[in-house]
C-alpha cells in the first residue's frame, strides 16, 4: 500500500511539473492598430520592406516606383527620395531596407549593391558585391547575400572587397527542379517551388543583430556585428505531415502551372514526385533586439485565411512560448508590427499596430 502511495505521489510530482513546464510556453501576442499609411492618398505601387529609426520615424520602400518614403511616428509624410538608375542614390531592383546602429538608412539591390543614406536622405556611400544575391547588412564591414553553387544555393557573409568569409546554410537545387530536355532537345531546368515544402533560405536583421537559417532545418543561427554566432535557436519536434487534400492541392497546382506553360508530360509527372511526404518547419524570421519570432506553416496550407502559427524565442535562445497570429507582418520593430494591407480596389497600403508578447 506503502508504495502505491509512493508512486501515485511520483506521478502527481510528474504531472505537476509537466503542467508547469507547460505554464512557462504559454504566450500571447496582443496587437492593436494604430495607423494606416497611404489608404487615403494612394502613394504606393508596392511594398517591399520597411524598417524604423531610433526616433520611430518609419521608412517605407515602394519597389515599383524605386523610391524611399519616410514619414513620422504619426504617418505624416516627411519626404520621399529614390529613383531607378545608376547614379548615386539611385535603385536597380531595391528589395530590402535596414537601420545600421549608426543611424544609416542601407537600401539592398536584389542584385549586387548596398546604398548608404543618412536621415534626410542624402548618398552617402555604394558598396557593390558582384554575384551576391539577395544581398543585405549585417555590419558596417559585413554583408549577407546567396549564390549559386553547381548544386544548389548557399547563403554567405562577405567583406567590403566581396570576399566569402563564411558560409552558412544550402539548398540543393533538386528540392525543386527537374531537368528535361527542351523542343531542341537542350536539357533545361524546371522549377516549382513552394514555400510549404521547398527549404527557402531565410535572412532577417535588427540593430546589432542578424538571423541566418534554412526552413527544413529548426536551426537558425544569431549573428553579432562581426557575424559571428551568439546564439541559436533550436526546438525538438517533428514537421507536420502533409494531408491527403494539401498533396492534392499541389498535385493540380502543378498540373495547371504545367499547362499554362507548355510543359512536357513528364517534367509533371517528376515535379509532383517532389512534393514531399512533411512541410517544412517555418516560412519566415523576423527578429528585434528582445525576440526571435519563428512563422511556422499553416496547419491546411489551402485556406487561403487561417491562424499562422508562431514560434517566440528570445534572442539569447529560450524559447519562450508558440501562439497564432492572423497576418503575417512585414517587418516587427520593439514595439509595432506592420501588415501590407489593400483595399476593396486592391489599392495597397500600410498598417501600423502595436504589440506586446504576454507571458502566462
């Protein structure tokens, strides 16, 4: 009887403890809008990336146009500058801005250069890394961007003379290509890529910190000034499997897609034996200079609406708690989140919202 007594006792301790264990990775996100910039005056032809400095001013990139609008913590506008060229100060394909810890605006060519502005907008300095893609700052003398290897594409940090100075995670190049031999019979690469199964290179910065990672593998590394690592970011679980509907789903994705252009029967046929038996783990990191915020895979990827899973670490590494969230934002800063928004016109515009993360 004795030691029944023990052992319901032991499982009571067990229990208890798993519920407090559980308690800790309970987390919310409360987020209330703010603001909406550009409904009314219809300025934008694109969002592509935004970012704030020290003071909360806000700066919006408009791809399309190749132009950099700035505006207060209000939404006033306070001047716009940019245009497409070649000159100082001028874009090619911009895709991404970030705030340096020196207060410079870095505008990021998809291809090749880094623009340096100050607050008002003024040129200061071009770095230009050829055959970098999707380049981007880490540091003041430290840079990210991907090539393409013979194989596969391979995320690396460079130096101001372009020089490789460290490579950190690959995609191979057969997750979502096939080759087959074209009308002339040339083989020629075919590619279906989607971000639920196909491992997308993931790259975020904030202030003094920046986030290197693959989604097919939770192991996402936080980068100092100097690039090296800080801290990592890590969980212990299994992808989700695919349903039987989500397969079905890529199947006539891929069957239409083959049709609207022309492929041949078997480039098909092998692109849907690629759709793997699991999702990946995350399509998207966003960190600030307190969180790590992980965007898992929705849980039915055909609801085109549905909560988004997300995963909440700090940037030292604890994992702090999963939640959902509706949308997913384009840029968190320490205390708003940003959603591209449009109207019943498909008029894009910019929502502002403030957040906090709550722990139960």
């Amino acid at each position: 009887m004795r030691r029944k007594s023990i052992v319901v006792l032991f499982l009571w301790i067990i229990a208890l403890n798993i519920g407090v264990a559980g308690a800790v990775n309970k987390i919310e996100l409360q987020i209330n809008k703010t603001l909406e910039l550009g409904k009314n005056e219809l300025m934008f032809a694109s969002i592509a990336s935004v970012c704030e400095d020290i003071d909360s001013n806000l700066y919006v990139l408009d791809r399309m146009e190749h132009k950099v609008f700035k505006f207060s913590p209000e939404g006033e506008l306070i001047l716009t500058f940019g245009q497409k060229g070649q000159g100082p100060g001028d874009y090619q394909n911009p895709h991404l801005l970030a705030m340096t810890p020196k207060g410079h605006l870095v505008v990021a060519d998809e291809m090749y250069n880094l623009s340096f502005l100050n607050e008002k907008g003024d040129f200061i300095e071009r770095i230009h890394l050829d055959g970098r893609l999707a380049v981007s700052f880490i540091g003041e003398d430290r840079f990210y961007g991907w090539v393409w290897g013979e194989d596969n594409r391979s995320q690396v940090m460079v130096d101001r003379q372009n020089n490789i100075l460290k490579n950190y995670f690959q995609v191979p190049i057969s997750a979502f290509s096939v080759s087959a031999p074209d009308d002339s019979g040339r083989l020629v690469m075919f590619n279906y890529s989607r971000e639920e199964f196909a491992p997308s290179l993931q790259f975020a910065h904030f202030g003094r910190h920046s986030a290197v990672g693959i989604g097919d593998k939770y192991d996402i590394l936080i980068l100092d000034e100097k690039g090296e690592p800080t801290s990592q970011i890590r969980r212990d679980i299994q992808p989700d499997k695919f349903s039987k509907k989500e397969k079905k789903y890529f199947e006539k994705d891929i069957e239409e897609l083959g049709k609207e252009r022309g492929w041949h029967r078997s480039v098909v046929r092998n692109l849907v034996k690629k759709i793997p038996e699991k999702k990946i783990f995350f399509s998207q990191v966003l960190l600030t200079d307190e969180h790590v915020f992980v965007f898992r895979i929705k849980n039915d990827i055909t609801e085109e609406s549905g909560p988004i899973p997300v995963d909440i670490f700090s940037v030292k590494g604890e994992f702090l708690g999963a939640t959902h969230i509706t949308d997913m934002p384009l840029h968190i800063s320490k205390n708003h989140m940003y959603f591209v928004r449009s109207d019943e016109e498909d008029n894009l515009f910019l929502e502002k919202a403030t957040y906090k993360v709550i722990q139960n």
